[in-house]
C-alpha cells in the first residue's frame, strides 16, 4: 500500500489543507498528515493542540491518520515507509519555496514530492492569513474546519490580541468593528 505524507505546520489547520489532504487521500492508500515544527516560524498554537485539531478535521477521512513530526521529515517519511510527500501548490511562489525542499527530500532520501495545485476556492487561504484576519477581529469559521476558529480565537485571547487593530495616541487598544 501507497504512503504518502503531507507534512505542515498546521497553524492553524485551515479549510486549504482539507482539500489538498483530501485530494491526496484519492491518490494514496494511506495519509500521513505530518504536524511539524519550523524552527523559523513562530506558532500561535502549540504542537498537542494542532494535532488534535487536524485529526479532528480529517476525522470522516478513513486512510488519513495525523501524527506529530519529532525531528527531520526525512526521518519521519522513512518510519513511516512513505513513497511520496505531498504538497499544496497556491501559486508560484509556494513553488518557488517548496521546489528546493522536494530537490532536497530526494537527494536525501530518495523520497518524491507530489505537487498538487490548490482548488481555486480554496487557493487564497493561509495559516498566516487565518492568524492575521482573527488578530484584527475578522471572522475565520468560513476559512478553517469547525472548532478551529474557536481554538484560534481562544487563543489569541489569552495572549492578548484579539480583535486589536492598533492602539490610539493615549495607548489605548481599539477593537474591530
């Protein structure tokens, strides 16, 4: 059987993960949803919870399992015995990024990546932008799978900053309308 990971932050998992995850599921006997760390990225929520909200998202997905990444993907795609790593494609500049990581992948490990460009209505959502539109008070739930807004929000709450969107000359902190 076909092992294919599709690896990420996952910060937050968002409704363009689902469509490329589930995608790759038609193609691959089994998904590994591959919940990582960038050491150059920093998160909003922390690894347990972006694991628990992916598997809750890929939950009606049977070939589909989520699992934490501890160390280097090559690694994990070798215990994993994963023929493929899948990637979601925006648009050229996610090639550009991801192009020398898959040239990497493979020269280490032999291992290929499977481009898979997003569905257009799916194809303008970000992690980052996901973060960054609750930050200010916009509404996510359209963007994200259910209870992933309210874990976002959660959590921007207790770090203070939801819903800010500058503060005024006496310092004080005004809220999105």
């Amino acid at each position: 059987m076909s092992v294919a990971v599709c690896p990420g932050s996952y910060d937050p998992v968002t409704l363009g993960h689902l469509d490329v995850i589930g995608r790759a599921a038609l193609l691959f006997g089994t998904v590994v949803v591959a919940v990582a760390t960038n050491a150059s990225k920093a998160t909003l929520l922390d690894a347990p919870a972006r694991v628990e909200l992916a598997r809750a998202a890929v939950a009606g997905m049977p070939n589909v399992r989520v699992e934490l990444v501890p160390g280097l993907l090559v690694d994990f795609c070798r215990d994993v015995r994963a023929t493929a790593l899948v990637k979601g494609l925006r648009g050229g500049a996610d090639y550009d990024a991801e192009l020398p990581m898959a040239l990497m992948n493979r020269h280490l490990t032999g291992i290929e990546t499977v481009f898979l460009p997003a569905d257009r209505s799916v194809a303008h959502i970000a992690s980052s932008l996901v973060k960054d539109v609750a930050r200010h008070g916009g509404r996510i739930d359209d963007l994200v799978p259910p209870g992933v807004s309210g874990a976002v929000l959660a959590r921007l709450a207790d770090l203070g900053h939801l819903g800010q969107t500058g503060t005024s000359e006496s310092g004080d902190r005004k809220a999105a309308r």
